[in-house]
C-alpha cells in the first residue's frame, strides 16, 4: 500500500509565515534594545532570520515530499463599482456669507458644529480605506507567497527522500525570493 501524498493548507502556511514574520520583528526589536544598530543591520538581521526558516522550511517540504494545497476564499465573484464620477469636475459648492454681527458669530458656530461632523465622517471612510487596503494587500501577498511555495514544492516528487537535492532546489529559490531585497538593501547603502 503506497503512502498518500501529505499536503499543507495554504492557509496555514501563510498564517505561519505571518508569525514567523512577527517573531522576527520582536526578535530584531528586543535584540536591538541594547545595541545602537543602523536599520539596514536590523533589516539584514531580519532578512537572515527569514532566509534562514525559509530555507529550513523548504529543504524540509522538499525533502519529505510536501504538496501545497489552496484553501484560501475566492475573491472572483467580487464585483466593482463606479463610486467615483467619471465627469472629471467638482460640485459647485455654496458661498457662505454671514456678516460680523450675532448672525455672523452662530453661522460660524454653526459651520464650525458642520465641519466637524464632516471631518468625523471623513476620518472613518479613511479608516475604512485604510483597512480595505491592508486587506488588498494581505491577499496579494498570500497570492504571491502561496504561488512561490507552489512553484517550490512542485519539485518536491524529484527530491523526496534525497536532502542534497532538496538542499539545493531550496538554497536557490531563498536567493532567488530574499536575494533581490539583500541587493536593493545594499544598493541604498552604497548610494548614500
């Protein structure tokens, strides 16, 4: 009887890959307290953490022979709207005119009471925007990380069982996926 394939959840790996990632950034952080380091050596520290359980994490898939499975929600049924005109030209807005007597002291009360209301009301659809985007960006970082580890462990039927191949294949993808950042990291040093 032949063993059946083991599979992740590709939901689990991305919520794993999010505490790894806070972990890391507590570790750099509390490590950090007592040492005056430069923020690209924190991002080079971090950069090596990550690498480092990534490559473990890989070499591991591959060796045992790890299939990757998607179970995050759909988001294709999702439709857009038009919530913006396309005219391309403001409302005409009022001009408000109160003098400097009694009238002129309420309808500034008045209109301070309404600016405010607005500013309130502003805040929270900028709050919500706020959280659609890291939501956007969250999805978008799953897709790419979930496509990465899929594009990975679709070599894991050639390296099951061998850890030198496995160590390899993995090798290369970490320098592939974290090495572009360590380069912009050090391009931006040398330019300063």
């Amino acid at each position: 009887m032949k063993a059946q394939k083991t599979y992740l959840k590709g939901k689990s790996v991305f919520i794993v890959s999010l505490v790894v990632i806070g972990i890391t950034i507590l570790t750099v952080y509390l490590t950090g307290e007592n040492y005056n380091r430069t923020v690209t050596s924190n991002l080079y520290l971090s950069l090596s953490i990550i690498g480092t359980v990534l490559f473990l994490f890989m070499t591991y898939g591959l060796y045992s022979g790890i299939g990757l499975k998607d179970n995050f929600p759909k988001f294709r049924d999702f439709k857009t709207g038009d919530f913006i005109a396309n005219s391309g030209t403001s409302p005409d807005l009022p001009s408000i005119e109160a003098g400097d007597g009694i009238g002129g002291f309420i309808m500034s009360i008045l209109l301070w009471i309404g600016m405010s209301i607005l500013i309130f009301v502003l805040l929270i659809l900028l709050e919500a925007f706020f959280w659609v985007s890291i939501f956007i960006i969250l999805a978008m970082l799953y897709w790419v990380f979930f496509r990465a580890l899929r594009l990975v462990f679709s070599k894991s039927p050639k390296t099951r069982g061998d850890i030198g191949v496995s160590a390899i294949y993995s090798l290369t993808y970490t320098v592939l996926y974290l090495g572009w950042i360590f380069g912009i990291v050090y391009l931006t040093e040398l330019l300063r």
